[in-house]
C-alpha cells in the first residue's frame, strides 16, 4: 500500500488565487503564555487561521454554482472518499476513457509553476464539451492540477457549471499528479463538514494499493 499527497501546503501569506486574500496564521496561546497560565505545569501553543475557503487545494460542492445544491457539509463521503481513479491527460481525448462511478484526474502538469506569476496566467482547463461527456458518463468527481478547471477568460465557467449541475465535484489545484499511475488507485479528498460552505480545503491523497 502506498499514499500519494496531492495537495500543496497552505502557508501564512500563500496566494492561491490572484485577487483572492491569502491565509493569516497567527498564535492564540504560546508556549511561554501556557505555561503561565497552567502553572508551569503543562506547555503547549493554540494556533488561528484566517482563511479564505478558497485557498490551496480545494474542493467545489454543487451549492457553489447552483443555488439550493449539495454544499460541503451535506457532501456523502462516498462523493469524496474511496473514489477509483483514473488520470487523463491534458489533451488527450476523454472519451476514450471509461470515467463511470471515477474521480477523473485531468493532469496537466501546471502545477510545477505553484507559487509562481506563471501559476496565474494561461493556465490549462477542461472545455465545455468535455465537462458535458464527463457528467454524463458518471464521473463522480474531476480534479485537476492548474489554476481553475475552467478557462479565466470565459465568465460563463462551463465546465464549473455543467459539472457541479449535474452533482459532479470539482477539485482544483491538485500536485505531484506525475507519481500517479493511470489507473489502479482510489482518490481521497475529504474536506471538514461545515454547514454553508461551498468550497473548502481538503487534504487530497492517491490511496495504491
């Protein structure tokens, strides 16, 4: 057995999207200001975070584009967790791919530019006419490793919307997509269950066994 992490790590200050506020960690209690506290007894540091439910690897409930859908909390883990895979790559043609009851994962390599001003521009998606073939073979989930599953000049997003339409999650912003086999794994990307949230931060992982 053998886990693969696919999710990049979140920092204070990191940009995930341009425009977007980056995530603010900061110290609750230290461990000086424990021990005061607790009698020099006991030591240890409680930390916050500001963030943007949008920031790192994310998933997309389908109450991100449609009003009264599925958001994150409601998700079934049989949406997110234990999911067969199967990984596309950018260009080649889906339909040559059986992605029923699958977590498709549509690697395009972009994510070697993370962190980056070349992250945010000219970034690789998945069309419109492949996000229809994939919602309506039975792909459960597609994931990819860029910027967005959509093209950023198009405002209509219609991968985003025919996907999480049709009940499809959507995960964004996925890495290390090159250490994956074909086929032959299961997909994890369970984020926390927060009521009236419609993306979230999840800790992606490849699961092969």
């Amino acid at each position: 057995m053998k886990l693969i992490d696919l999710t990049h790590t979140i920092e204070d200050g990191l940009v995930t999207y341009r425009g977007l506020p980056a995530p603010r960690i900061t110290t609750w209690m230290s461990y000086e200001g424990s021990r005061v506290k607790y009698d020099q007894r006991a030591e240890f540091r409680i930390n916050t975070i500001e963030m943007l439910a949008n920031t790192g690897t994310y998933l997309d409930a389908p109450s991100h584009r449609v009003a009264g859908g599925v958001d994150i909390g409601d998700l079934p883990l049989e949406s997110v967790a234990a999911l067969p895979g199967i990984v596309i790559d950018h260009g080649d043609d889906v339909t040559k791919y059986d992605v029923k009851g699958r977590a498709v994962i549509i690697r395009t390599g972009w994510s070697r530019h993370w962190n980056t001003e070349q992250y945010f521009e000219g970034n690789p998606f998945v069309t419109g006419a492949e996000a229809e073939w994939l919602a309506t073979s039975g792909a459960k989930l597609v994931g990819i490793d860029s910027l967005n599953i959509d093209d950023t000049k198009d405002p209509s997003r219609p991968a985003h919307t025919i996907l999480l339409q049709n009940g499809v999650v959507v995960l964004e912003h996925l890495t290390n997509l090159n250490l994956l086999p074909r086929e032959r794994f299961e997909l994890f990307a369970v984020p926390p269950k927060l009521k009236g949230m419609d993306t979230f931060t999840v800790r992606a992982f490849a699961l092969i066994r």
